[in-house]
C-alpha cells in the first residue's frame, strides 16, 4: 500500500528527470513519459481497489513522527478523485503524442517532463496530509503550468500569462501568510492535528482563517469575483495543455476547499458560499454566450460549473458533500474531452473560431459524436454523467430547502445547454466555411489524426463508464462525504496507525 | 521584539501590494518579493520566542528555537527565488515584444473599451 502511495508522486518526477535528461530522443522520451504516467495511473487505480474495499493507509514520507513530518493520506476522497486526475492527463499525453507537431508547438522537449512534474504535483496535492506540502504542491503544479502556458513565447500567450501569473502567485503569498497564522494559532499544519484544534479556537479566529482560505483556494478554482484570469488564459495555450488545465487546475483548487472546510468544519461560511456559488454559475455561463470561438465558450464554462461544486460544498450537509464529490469526478474527464473535441475542430479547420467554421457533422460526423455526448453531459442531460451529479447537488440543495440557489442552478444550466446550441449550430450544422475549405495551417498525417481522435474516443468512453457506474460512484461520493465530515476517522486514519 | 516583528510583516505586506497594483512587471515582481519576504517574517514569527540555533547535539531542545518554521520558511524562499527569475524572463520578453514590460488588459476588456470608443460621437 505504502508502495502504491509513493508510486504515485515518485513515479511522475522520476520520469520527468529521465525524460529531461534524453530530451532530444523523441520516441524514447514519450515512451518515458508514457510509462511515468502508466505507472502512476496503475497504482492509483489498485489504490482506489483497495481503499473501497475497505482499507484506507497513510503514509510516513521520511520516517518522521507523524506531527512533525510529511503524511500522505489514501482516504476515500483522494483516491475517488487521483485516478480520475491521472487517467486524464495520460489520454492527454496521447493525443499530444499524436499531434506532436502542433500540440507543444515551438518546444516540445520540455512539454513531456513538464507534464509530468504537474502529474506529480496534483499527486501530491491530492493525497498530502498537510497544509505545507498543499502548498508545496500547488507551486509545484503552478510553475510547470506558468512554463507550459507561455513556453512557446507567443505575444498572446505573454499577455494572458502575465495575468494569469501575477493573479497565481498573489495567492500563493496570501497561501504563505495563512499559513502563518495557521501556526501561529494551533502549532501544527498537519490536517488531522488541524481538524483537532481549529474548532477549539475562537470565532473570531476561526472564521477568520477559513475565509481566508476561502479566499486562497477559491482564486485557485475561478470562482467569483476571481476568475478573471481563467478566461483569457486557457485559450491562448495550444490544445493540450488547455485540456489538462481545464480538467485539473481549478479542481485542485476546489478539491482542497472541500477537503480544508469540511475537515475543520466551517459551516458558518456556507451562506457565503452558496452566494458565491450563485453569482459564480450565472456571470460563466452568460459570459460563455457572449463568446464567438470553442475554446473561449468552454473556458467560460470551466467557471460556470466551479459554481456547482462551491454549491454542494456550501450545503455543508452529507447529501452536499456527497454531491460535490460526485460532481469533481463527472467534472474533470468531460471538460478535457470537450477541450481534446475542439483541438480536434481547429485542427481539421485551422480555426475555432465559429464564425469561420460550419458543415462539420458531414464532412466529419465522427467528430460530432465525439463533441455531442460529453456537451450534452456538461448540460446536466440524462442520460450522462452530467445528469446524474447535477441530480446530486440540486436534490442536495432541496433537501437543505435552500431554493434560490437551487433555482439558480437549473437557469444555469438552461444557459450551459443554450451555449452548447451555439457551438452546434455554428460548428456543425451549415455550409462548410471558407476555412475550412482549406487545408488545416499545420497537416498531421493520417496516423497521427487516427491517435487524436482514438484518444478523444477513449476519454468519451471513460466519461460514459462514469454514467454507466454512476450508482456505484454515488455510493463511494456518499461514503467519501460521511468520512469528510467526520474528522475523527481522518484523525484516526492519519495519527492512529502504526508506521 | 514581537512589535517590531509584526511592523515589519505590516509594511512588507502593504508596501508589496501597492507595488503589485502597478502595471509594469518589474515592479510588480519587486512588490512580490516584499511580500514573499513579508510571509516569510509571518512563519518565522508563528514559531514561538527567538532561541539558540536548532542544531542537533549542540543546543538543549528548551532553549533552541522551533525548527520547523525554519524548515517551511527555507521552502518558502527557495520556491520564491524560482519563481522571481520566472517573472524576470517574463518582463524581458515582454519587453522584446511591446517595447516595455505593462501587463496589457485582457481581450474582454479590450473589447468592451473599444465598443465604448464606437458609441462616442
């Protein structure tokens, strides 16, 4: 168990030293990075078999006592959400594989090794223990996105990075600083410890530092008002590296929200976070109408459906979390297969912008399958994935007689199904525009579109097991929810167990 | 001691955001160092009273300082040196492009300022 843990942090930083150090061999090194990947998305897999079956593990990084040291923790909740993580940036790396031309563009070196210290960092954020290492591993996953956005060194990519990066890293500083007055109130950072000790401290204090990290995690995840770094980042990045942020960044964000407040129980900020959530579902989805090109559409949705998951979280009631959790699974494979679609669009096109684009559902109607099933899921359409956690949250949200933003709920996701509409009619539907008359900027040879468009295939087929599994899932959300919102098994979990 | 150590934390802080609010890069980088150094001042503060150095076999454990906000500060500071040469390279080349280094609005601003340019007579 100890192995698999570590596997999944160790294996990805290995491979990208190895990877970085035969650089200029490009087989051996996707060959490297494919097998780093491999490997971490095995051992989260068995960790997921083992961890549902019954039993949970931490592990002691060093040897250190367990208040003092790193702990890695294999709870329910990470390991629902890491193989989900993991299995999306290896079809990632596929499909970059088969776009190599194109998907790093102008260095694609680095992008391998990249990749993989951003898999190892959401490892590590996803099963560390404690605030520091979270910390640790946010920075981890930021600078390996700050290079892997602006790599390229295109004027565009330069302006919406500087945003980006200057929006990141005030974060981390504020990030720095709670964490000081975190130690500086309990003495500890370690999660457990914290779930212990928090409570027992005043309102004031309390309140304090969960808005605080309120505030940390939630520029992380774009939701309102701080998103406005998200949109006019994401679609400067070429294709691939849009979808693995798309699919994991602002989760992480969310995941360590649920993960902080539910663990030190802040219900008192519900209300806020339900206002929030509202505000932030509403402003992404009228934001995505007000938009002409897919990848700027789907960023803005990226924002839209942070407002689902703030939603479950600010229930604070078992259904929510539950909710919330289910949510973060369906969330993540649909958003980069509908990020992998539209490089499959501007890759066929040369364009994604709409107004120059059209007829595709004849010319390619593969493509069209491809792009209907996951935006009919991100609509929250039965019968997909997306149905069945929008059913979560929202049935949450009455259970909890919290309507309004119940109501706001359903008229986001009218506007998300409207969105989707508009994609479709201007993508697929129509004549076939002028662009796409022409050859795509960059033409990728007939085994390469074959392993794009296989690896979007296979990212649909992971989101329609999620439909498929769907109760099975729900059960797991519900027991991970139970788990998150009864601190002492966590406690147990991390400080209980012999080393 | 404490005093002084919070003044310090305050007028890193304060001077580190006014600075990051500016528009040109490197000022926004020499804002982000003050209040790198700001939080780092914050961890080292949590830690408890000032002590002899934390060194194995060399201080009695009651009169050495707490080691481990020295260990997270160290971590700290080596990410934010990184990440300060990252902000450099950024400012150089956004200098080759554009000729300075002022963080340009975001295309939906640009937008909205140009339809307010139209709809001026």
């Amino acid at each position: 168990m100890t192995a698999l843990i570590a596997a999944t942090v160790v294996a990805p930083l290995l491979a990208a030293a190895i990877g970085l150090l035969l650089r200029h061999r490009s087989r051996v090194r996707d060959g490297v990075t494919l097998v780093g990947l491999g490997t971490a998305m095995a051992s989260s897999f068995a960790l997921l078999y083992n961890v549902a079956s019954g039993q949970s593990h931490a592990m002691l990084v060093g040897g250190w006592s367990r208040e003092l040291g790193i702990v890695l923790v294999a709870d329910l909740f990470a390991v629902l959400v890491l193989p989900v993580a993991l299995s999306i940036i290896f079809i990632v790396e596929l499909f970059a594989i088969g776009q190599r031309r194109t998907a790093w563009g102008a260095n694609p070196e680095l992008a391998g090794p990249l990749l993989l210290v951003l898999t190892g960092g959401v490892s590590l954020a996803i099963l560390t223990g404690d605030l520091f290492t979270l910390f640790v591993a946010f920075e981890l996953i930021l600078v390996s996105s700050y290079v892997l956005l602006t790599h390229q060194g295109q004027q565009g990519q330069i302006r919406a990075g500087m945003t980006y990066v200057v929006m990141n890293l005030f974060a981390s500083a504020l990030f720095l600083l709670g964490l000081a007055f975190v130690y500086g109130a309990t003495g500890t950072v370690n999660l457990a410890l914290l779930a212990e000790r928090i409570p027992e401290l005043s309102d004031g204090a309390r309140l304090g530092i969960g808005a605080w990290f309120f505030v940390v995690f939630g520029t992380k995840a774009a939701m309102f008002p701080l998103f406005s770094w998200l949109p006019d980042s994401y679609p400067t990045a070429p294709t691939t590296i849009t979808a693995v942020f798309a699919g994991l960044l602002t989760k992480i964000g969310i995941y360590a929200m649920i993960r902080f407040h539910t663990l030190t129980g802040m219900d008192e900020l519900g209300p806020v976070m339900l206002i929030v959530a509202g505000v932030t579902m509403i402003v992404g989805a009228l934001g995505a109408l007000a938009q002409n090109d897919v990848k700027r559409i789907l960023s803005f949705h990226v924002i839209s459906q942070i407002g689902y998951m703030l939603m479950g979280l600010g229930l604070f009631s078992a259904a929510g979390t539950a909710g919330a959790v289910l949510f973060l699974i369906h969330h993540m494979p649909v958003k980069t297969v509908l990020f992998l679609v539209g490089g499959l669009i501007s890759n066929h096109q040369g364009t994604s912008s709409l107004d120059r684009s059209g007829g595709l559902v004849r010319s390619r109607p593969v493509i069209a399958v491809l792009f209907a099933i996951p935006a009919l899921s991100l609509a929250g359409l039965p019968p997909f994935s997306g149905f069945v956690a929008k059913l979560a949250v929202i049935s949450a949200g009455i259970a909890s007689e919290e309507h309004i933003i119940v109501a706001v709920a359903l008229i986001a996701g009218a506007l998300t199904l409207l969105s989707m509409t508009k994609i479709w009619t201007g993508v697929f539907w129509g004549e076939p525009a002028e662009a796409s008359m022409s050859a795509p900027a960059r033409p990728t040879s007939a085994a390469n579109r074959r392993l794009m468009t296989g690896a979007t295939c296979l990212a649909v087929a992971g989101t329609l097991t999620i439909s498929v599994f769907a109760g099975e899932l729900f059960d797991l959300s519900e027991r991970a929810a139970t788990d998150l919102r009864n601190p002492s098994s966590y406690t147990a979990l991390t400080i209980g167990t012999p080393p | 001691m404490t005093v002084a150590f919070l003044l310090a934390v305050g007028s890193l802080t304060s001077v580190g955001i006014y600075l990051i609010t500016a528009r040109s890069l490197s000022r926004i980088l020499l804002g982000f160092s003050l209040l790198g150094h700001a939080a780092v001042l914050a961890i080292l503060g949590s830690g408890g009273p000032a002590g002899e150095p934390p060194l194995a076999n060399s201080a009695a454990p009651l009169e050495a300082a707490n080691p481990l906000p020295q260990a997270l500060a160290l971590t700290a500071i080596v990410i934010g040196f990184g990440l300060t040469l990252f902000l450099l390279a950024l400012a150089r080349r956004q200098q080759l492009f554009t000729g300075d280094d002022l963080v340009e609005d975001d295309l939906e601003d640009q937008r909205i300022g140009a339809r307010e340019a139209l709809a001026k007579p």
